[in-house]
C-alpha cells in the first residue's frame, strides 16, 4: 500500500497473483484502486435529490482512465428492481465538466451490504476527480451507501453534477472506490463541459429527428428567446398552456420540448406522469400524451417531449399539466423579453380548457414541433 500524492487514499496494486517481482511491479503500473474505506461499515444511508460523490487523486506519473466503480450497499424496495438506469457521474474537481455512464438498478441486490461492481467504459480522468452515484431514490426503489467512520477526513459529499457541492459528509466516508487502468479497453469517454454536452446532445437530437422525420418537413414553433428569468409550478387542476397559429396546409403536432425541471425526493420519476395537451382555437381537447417525470432532472434543461401525432388548423394551444404537488412537481421556465405573450395558465378539462392571463407579461418556454405528415415514434425514441 502507498499514499497518493498526500491524499488519505490508499492505492490497492494489482499483482494478479504473479510471482516474477519484476512481472508483479510492471502490472502495478498498470491498474490502481482508489479508496479511503477499511472495508467496514458503521452506517448507511440513501440520498434523495443528490448523489454520492467521493473526491480522489489518481497517481501523477501518464494518464489513467476509470474503467469500474465498487460500491458497499445494497438495494432496498420492491423485490423486482425498478427497470431504470442510476447515473454514474465521473467530473473533475469542480464538477463544471463531467461524464455519466447509465448503468441499471438491477446491478444490485436487496439483502445484506455487500460490494458491487459496476464496469464502465474507460473514462479519461484529470488528477483531481469525484466518482458520483445518483440514484434518484423513493419511497420503494434506491440504494442505500455504506458509510465508514474511520476516516479522519471525510472526502465525500451529497452533490449533483452541473449545479450544486454539498458540505463534507459528516458522518464519515461513502464506501465508494475507484478502479483505474492506464491500458483502456475500448471507446475512451471523456469529460465535457457545458457547452461541450450541449453540442453532443443536439447532434443526437438532429440525427433523431432526421430518422423520424425521413425526409418530411419539420418546423418548430417559438415565442420565447431561450433565456429563462423565472421558473413556475402550479397546483391542482392548472396547466402552463401556450397559444400558436399552425403554418398553411397540413401540420401534424409530432412533440414539444419545454425548459424545466422536475422537484420534490419522494415520487417514483418512472410512474408519475406528466401529460401534453394538444388544444383547438376554443379550448377543446384534440389529443393528450403522457410522459415521465424521469424525462426530467433536478437542474433545468431542455426537454424533449414525443406526443401522439396530432392534426391542427390555424390557433391551437399546447398546455403542460405537470400534476403537481407541494412535494413533486415540475418547474417550468418563463421569459420576460415579450411584448405580446401568447401564454396562459390553461384550466384543465375532461373535454374543454378555460384559460386566464399569467400573472405578469411573459412566455412559457414550451415550444412545439410540426410535420407536414404525421410522425409515428418507435420504443426506443420515444424513451430517448
């Protein structure tokens, strides 16, 4: 065992059991496990609306990649594992740039804590870097993380990646380590920044929308300028609603896209649902879709929608009823800069809406997506 450039971390070498000294320190220049844990357990706990995130300094001489992550816990829930993925988040030191891996629930177990490993592909790391587990837990699905107090200086925290770096976990270590390789197998991922995801995400969007579209024409109708000051949710039966006028000739709503976030720690994101209104120029309900709060983070982001194809004429309304409550909901942003807001808080009907003016002038930032033909989304797009 070494330390790592002074940092309470040990450094387990893999030897791979050979006996050649000479064999033996060739691999260990190899492979490195970062940890701070003994390997016992004193406390557990899940975290709702953040992640855990532990801090490590990998060895300073060539590069090194994360190629597996082991955690110390154990699932607890229902006895089926939720069919979703918890998000493995690899960033730097100031979590500003980062990588996330989806891996499934099913990975770990109800019973006991014990050690499961999660194999990623390889991830280039800096010097200084958090691993970061999110799992987005429940009343009836999450992981619970083994905690380890022998630590006299805790280097992990609550987080999540892009928005926000809780204090030091006071309790102790998170019983999280970090398996690096400097020989990488396969598509090396590395860290982005902001702009740089954006730029990732909108190339996957364009090369979903030309595959859905295949060759139809596309238009997407806005009112807002893309800069958000001020997010809203409502309660009860209220829908953040939007009116616009369809282009000449045939026009198929095929989705929309929103800039929001969802709240609240509580709720299962894969069954509570939101629904997307489609609206005639009175109000009258043309078609509804449903969608998951799991579509949806806890930092605000454009979201991509799929409704139903649905065939409208002139004025419609598009109307967010995102179902809310005092401990779920969804926030929705808003844009000041107009002169002439075409937005309402729609009143939601069975058959018909009812619609009153927004407190203030401004625009929701929903936006929607035309065809001239209808879309038809296949399994895999419309989960994303």
């Amino acid at each position: 065992m070494r330390s790592v450039r002074g940092v309470l971390c040990t450094v387990a070498l893999a030897t791979a059991g050979l006996s050649a000294m000479g064999a033996a320190l060739a691999t260990a220049q190899d492979e490195a496990t970062l940890k701070y844990d003994d390997g016992s357990m004193e406390s557990k706990r899940s975290t709702t609306g953040a992640g855990h995130a532990v801090f490590f300094q990998r060895p300073a001489q060539g590069e090194w990649f994360l190629d597996r992550v082991e955690l110390f816990g154990s699932r607890y829930g229902n006895p089926q594992p939720p069919d979703e993925d918890f998000a493995v988040y690899v960033t730097d030191s100031t979590m500003a740039r980062f990588c996330v891996v989806p891996r499934p629930y099913s990975l770990f177990e109800r019973g006991p804590e014990k050690w499961t490993s999660i194999a990623l592909p390889p991830v280039r790391v800096p010097e200084s870097f958090y691993v970061c587990l999110v799992f987005n837990p429940t009343r009836t699905k999450g992981v619970y993380v083994g905690i380890d107090n022998s630590v006299k200086q805790s280097h992990s925290r609550d987080a999540v990646p892009g928005s926000h770096l809780g204090e030091t976990l006071k309790e102790g270590e998170w019983m999280i380590r970090a398996h690096l390789t400097q020989k990488p197998q396969g598509a090396v991922q590395e860290l982005l920044d902001a702009q740089q995801r954006e730029k990732k995400k909108q190339e996957a969007l364009a090369a979903r929308e030309a595959r859905l579209l295949k060759g139809a024409k596309a238009t997407v109708l806005k009112h807002d300028s893309g800069t958000m000051e001020q997010h809203q949710s409502y309660g009860g039966p209220s829908a953040q609603t939007v009116a616009f006028e369809a282009p000449a000739g045939d026009q198929y709503v095929y989705g929309i896209s929103f800039y929001g976030s969802q709240y609240g720690g509580q709720h299962d994101a894969e069954a509570v649902c939101g629904d997307v209104y489609i609206l005639d120029a009175e109000g009258r309900v043309i078609s509804r879709s449903s969608f998951p709060y799991s579509l949806l983070t806890y930092q605000k982001a454009w979201i991509e929608v799929p409704t139903l194809p649905t065939k409208v004429t002139g004025k419609f309304y598009v109307a967010l009823f995102a179902h809310s409550e005092q401990y779920k909901g969804i926030y929705v942003g808003y844009d000041t800069q107009t002169e002439a807001p075409h937005s309402f808080i729609g009143g939601v009907g069975r058959d018909k809406f009812t619609f009153k003016p927004v407190p203030k002038p401004f625009e929701w930032m929903i936006r929607v997506k035309l065809a001239d033909r209808p879309i038809y989304y296949d399994a895999a797009d419309a989960g994303h």
